[in-house]
C-alpha cells in the first residue's frame, strides 16, 4: 500500500509543480499602466460666442513598454468646422502614454480628420479624480506639435511634457458627462 500511495504522489507531483509554476506566473505578471475614457464637455460656441456646445472624446491607451502605448482616442468639437464646412472630427492612433500621479499625458499621430491643417501629432492630458467622473474628471484640449502639415513630431511626443506645464497650464476643462480612468 506504500508503494501505491508513493507513486500516487509521483504522478501528482508534476500538476503541482505545474498549478504552482502556473500561479506564480500569473500573479507575477506587470500590470500595465493604461488610460481610458469618454464623455462631453461643455466649449463655447466660436459662430456666435454665445452659450455653449458639446464637445464629445473618447480614449483608450495601454503602455506597451516604457512611454510607448498603443490604443486610440476620437474627439467630434462641433465649436469650429473642418473641411466641407462639417463639424470637426479627430482620430488619433495612440503611441505615447506618460501617467503622473492621477493625470495621463497621451500622444499620438493624427490617423484620420477633417481638417486637412491638422494633420500632425498630437498630445492632451486627462486628470482622473475619482467617482463619479462628472463635473470632477478634467480633460485638456488637444495640442498639435506645430502647424506646419510637412512636419510631423515624435512617436513619444507625451514624454516631454508635465501635467502642468506651459502647454497645459490654465487649459484643463471639467467634464459635463462620462468618466475618466488612470491606473499605473
């Protein structure tokens, strides 16, 4: 009887080494830092310069090493128009995410628009301030690398910049609806 309940444990040993090994590996994985978010805003109207319109974002990065991200961000700003005189549209293929405390700093090149100006990389900064996001989470504007359309900057363009410089300064605007998520 010995020898049939050691070769039971022979035969059960490798599955526990492997449900360790297997655990171990799982519970050691990185966690990634990331961004997301979605929501309205509340922008003047430039046409008149009377009452307000929504501007509507969304966002998704994930930091794929450090600085770089993949993901994707969209904005629709009915305050001004692009081309064709239709409300302006922004999409942007993400490759750079830098988080600093509760903020996220996101980057990426324009990957499709209606404003043939504003073909370029691109940069804005989220602040995540907790639940709910309404009238709490913050989200800059979107800032171009330059407007010069036979230039375009770096893919880590967000790395050069804080939550609060020059750049962000006095910009941030509270989101009237959705919510905002940074996690490192």
């Amino acid at each position: 009887m010995k020898f049939v309940k050691g070769l039971l444990f022979l035969a059960a040993f490798p599955m526990l080494v492997g449900a360790a090994y297997f655990a171990v590996s799982v519970g050691a994985s990185p966690v990634r830092s990331s961004a997301n978010g979605h929501g309205t805003l509340l922008v003047p109207e430039n046409a008149t310069g009377h009452g307000s319109i929504r501007r509507q974002f969304s966002f998704s990065a994930v930091a794929t090493t450090r600085g770089a991200a993949k993901g994707n961000a969209v904005l629709h700003n009915p305050a001004f128009t692009g081309a064709n005189d239709q409300v302006y549209q922004l999409q942007i293929r993400v490759t750079c995410l830098k988080i600093v405390d509760n903020y996220a700093i996101i980057s990426g090149f324009t990957r499709r628009t209606n404003d043939p100006n504003l073909v370029d990389a691109v940069v804005f900064s989220v602040q995540d301030n907790g639940e709910p996001g309404q009238d709490n989470d913050l989200i800059s504007p979107a800032l171009f690398f330059d407007d010069d359309p036979n230039t375009t900057g770096p893919a880590d363009l967000c790395q050069g910049h804080e939550p609060n410089d020059i750049y962000f300064a006095g910009t941030y605007r509270p989101i009237e609806s959705g919510n905002v998520n940074v996690s490192e």
